[in-house]
C-alpha cells in the first residue's frame, strides 16, 4: 500500500449521479490504504447509494446534512469546519454539473459545497455526467474557474455512458481516481522539482510479423519506482516496454517495444533528466532482420543470427563524462544468476553509474513475476547494503528514499 495515504484524513465528497456507485470502490481502496476516509454526501447522492454502504466501507459517520452538529472533538462544532479543518485531501467524485456549479460559484447551501468553502488544502474532482452537460459552456466555464484556483480534476473519460450514448462524460475508474489522490498528496515532498525517468518491462525484439524474442520481465518493479517516485512529489517519467500491470497514473507514460526504441526514448530524455533509473530488462541481442512475412515450419533447423543491441546505460555513462548534470544520478538494476557481486560490481563502473541494485533472479522469491525481491545496494562510494526480502512496493519506496538522501532532500518539508 503506498505509505503516502497511510494516516491522511480525507473527505470523499459524493454527488448525485449514477456514477455515486464507482466511489463506494474509491473509499474502501483509500480506506485500506489507512486513510480516514469522511464522506459527505449531497441529497442527491443518497437517492443512488445508501448514506449506510459507505459507512460500513469506511468505518466513519457519513455526513449529509449541514444542521447536524460533531462532537469529536469534544467540543460541539458545526460539521463543515470539523471537517474541512483536518481534511488532507478533498476528493469530489462524481462531481454533478451541479456540483461543479456551486464549488465554482462558492455556494453553502448544502454540506458538501459549504465544506469545500471551509477548506484550503488540496482538491481533487472526478467529473461525471451526459456528454452535452459536459461541453455546456457553464459547465466548462465552472472546470475553467476551479482549475485556475489549483483544484485537479481527473477525467471524465470518453466511453459508453449509463444513457445508453457514447461520449465524453464518464467518470474515470476508482483506481484511476486513487492513483491520481497519492500524485496529489504527494506534491511538495522531497523529490518536487526533480525530473524521475523510469525504465521498465521487457523489450520485445520482432523476428518476423508475429514472433519476437523477449523476456521474463512483467514490468512491476518499474510501476512500483515510478508510483514511489511520484508519491514523492517527483515530475516522473515511465519509458516502458509492453507490461503485465496496470500503468500508474499521475505519471508521463511513453510506451515502446524494442531496445532501440527504449534507448532512442531514454536519449531524447536524457537533458531533462535529474534522476535516470534503469529497471527496463532490455534485450541484449535482437535478429539481424526482422522477416517481412511469417516464418514457414519447414524440416529441419532454423537459424535466427544475432546482433547487439545498444547499450542504454554504458551510453547514459558515456554522456555523463561530457555532461555530469544529467542525469544527476543514475541508479542501475543487475538481474544475475551467476557471480552475482562480481557482476554486479563491474556494471557499475563501467557504465558510470551511481548505485546498482542486485537481484539474484534465481533465488524463488526475487526477481522476474513475483511480488518480493531480495536486494543488496552498491553505492560508487563503496557503500553495500543488503537489504531483507520485501514487496516490491517497499524496494522501490526505499531505492526513492535513497534517491532523495543522495539529492540532499532527506530533510525535506512538505510544502
Ligand atoms: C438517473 C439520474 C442520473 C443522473 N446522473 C447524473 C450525472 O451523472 N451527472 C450529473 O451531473 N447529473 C446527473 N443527474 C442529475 C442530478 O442528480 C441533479 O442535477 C441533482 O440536482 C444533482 O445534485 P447534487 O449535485 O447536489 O448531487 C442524474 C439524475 C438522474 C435522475
């Protein structure tokens, strides 16, 4: 569970459209990721979803009504200021065109809108509604107003909407709307202002239309960096072969498919680059050609020769002796089987980099398609650690964690 959510307070504000049934899945992700989640609910929404579904997901009192006074403090306030006073993060999904009209417009007439009047942190809006009421110019004017305040808005995608007619206006998924709150959240930490580039997955090298040779590699490793990254505050960049996870959210996607394509996307980033992390399994060797039509089975053997691939990072460390600045630090991953140290030792410095990270692929809970990883971290300075098996998740937050100590943000105040 990203660590970013763990303890933040956050109003989920819900307003009446069919959507209210998506934010039932949003408040029980953000709930077992240990935030408290506060839901408030319009009187429209309650016509959709129970006030009581998401008082059970949540664990919490579900707020609907501006008269009602709280008590948990002690002393008796009204609802709104309870709330807005100790809300993180201010999630509104679905957002009515309605809804949208009065946070614009800065109306109180009932506790969702009179709540964000209160409130002065960070918002986040997942709009949903019928296509025309999305393009309505007092609907747009209304996204345009909150936007220039700061407030984000994820979505609405373009798709089938409950009416039955395809268009923009659909509120994007949960997990969408989750991973969009931690990029939030984590604006103003230790690594805002830095540049994350962020290679990861399999390449894929064509031997003929419908053949290519690939790897193990399913591409979570990477993910996981890029979330830690983003949850960091970094501006972060995910160059990634084909995946068998879910992309991030809140991150700059560029897909690719062959070595060549991941070394010309990394190259192309590379001047506005802080910080490059190579975690991508990129081929070594790819055919000489690629057939034009399928291969036929015919008798007998068949030959496919071989040629190199470029080296990403040896021309990463080859460019920093010219120019040191970029990237500032690179942070290399050795999946090996064999001489594992030794191996893992000559990469760094031949390819000029900062800190490897050493996997042994062979042992049975690290490496390629499992959850955990077993790693040892060697630093250009010497430093070794080996660190115990953990998830995947917490190597990548501890690999960022370094990341920023060695950027001088281990200190750093959340803005
Ligand atoms: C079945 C049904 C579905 C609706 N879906 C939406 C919707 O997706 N988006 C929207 O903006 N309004 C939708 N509405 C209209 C709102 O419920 C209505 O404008 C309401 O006043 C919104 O109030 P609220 O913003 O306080 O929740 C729907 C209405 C009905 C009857």
């Amino acid at each position: 569970m990203p660590p970013i959510l763990n303890g933040k307070r956050i109003i989920l504000g819900v307003s009446g459209g069919i959507a209210c049934y998506k934010s039932v899945m949003l408040a029980s992700r953000l709930t077992q990721a240990n935030a408290q989640v506060d839901v408030i609910m319009t009187e429209a929404a309650t016509k959709f979803v129970a006030p009581v579904t998401f008082q059970a997901i949540t664990q919490r009192a579900v707020s609907t009504d501006t008269f009602e006074s709280w008590t948990d403090t002690g002393r008796l306030r009204s609802g709104h200021i309870t709330l807005a006073h100790a809300a993180d993060l201010f999630i509104v999904a679905p957002a009515t065109a309605q809804t949208l009209a009065r946070l614009a417009l800065g109306m109180g007439d009932e506790l969702l809108s009179l709540t964000a009047l209160s409130y002065k942190g960070p918002m986040l809006i997942a709009p949903a509604m019928e296509t025309n009421m999305w393009g309505h110019p007092a609907t747009q004017q209304h996204v345009e107003t909150l936007r220039s305040w700061g407030v984000d808005f994820v979505g609405p995608a373009s798709g089938r909407l409950a009416s039955g007619e395809h268009g923009a206006g659909r509120m994007v998924e949960p997990d969408e709307i989750f991973e969009h709150a931690c990029r939030v959240l984590g604006r103003g930490g230790p690594l805002t202002g830095v540049r994350v580039v962020i290679t990861a997955g399999g390449t894929r090298e064509p031997i003929d239309p419908v053949r290519f040779m690939g790897n193990h590699s399913t591409g979570k490793m990477g993910v996981a960096l890029a979330r830690a990254a983003r949850d960091l505050g970094a501006e972060t960049v995910l160059i990634h072969a084909p995946l068998s996870v879910t992309p991030p959210g809140g991150v700059t996607l560029v897909p690719i498919r062959t070595a060549q394509q991941m070394h010309d996307a990394v190259m192309e980033h590379l001047p506005t680059t802080d910080v490059l992390i190579g975690s991508a399994a990129v081929a070594d060797y790819r055919p000489i050609h690629s057939e034009e039509k399928k291969i036929k089975k015919l008798p007998g053997q068949q030959t496919i020769i071989l040629e190199r691939t470029p080296d990403i990072l040896k021309a990463v460390g080859e460019r920093r002796h010219d120019d040191p600045l970029h990237p500032r630090l690179v942070v290399g991953f050795a999946a090996e089987t064999d001489d594992l140290e030794e191996n893992a030792l000559g990469k760094l410095e031949r390819k000029n980099m900062d800190m490897i990270v050493l996997n042994d692929v062979t042992a049975p809970d690290s490496g390629f398609a499992v959850d955990t990883n077993r790693v040892i971290i060697f630093e250009r300075d010497g430093n070794r650690e080996d660190w115990p098996l953990m998830s995947k998740e917490e190597v990548a937050q501890a690999i960022l964690q370094r990341v920023a100590a060695r950027l001088g943000r281990q200190n750093w105040a959340r803005r």
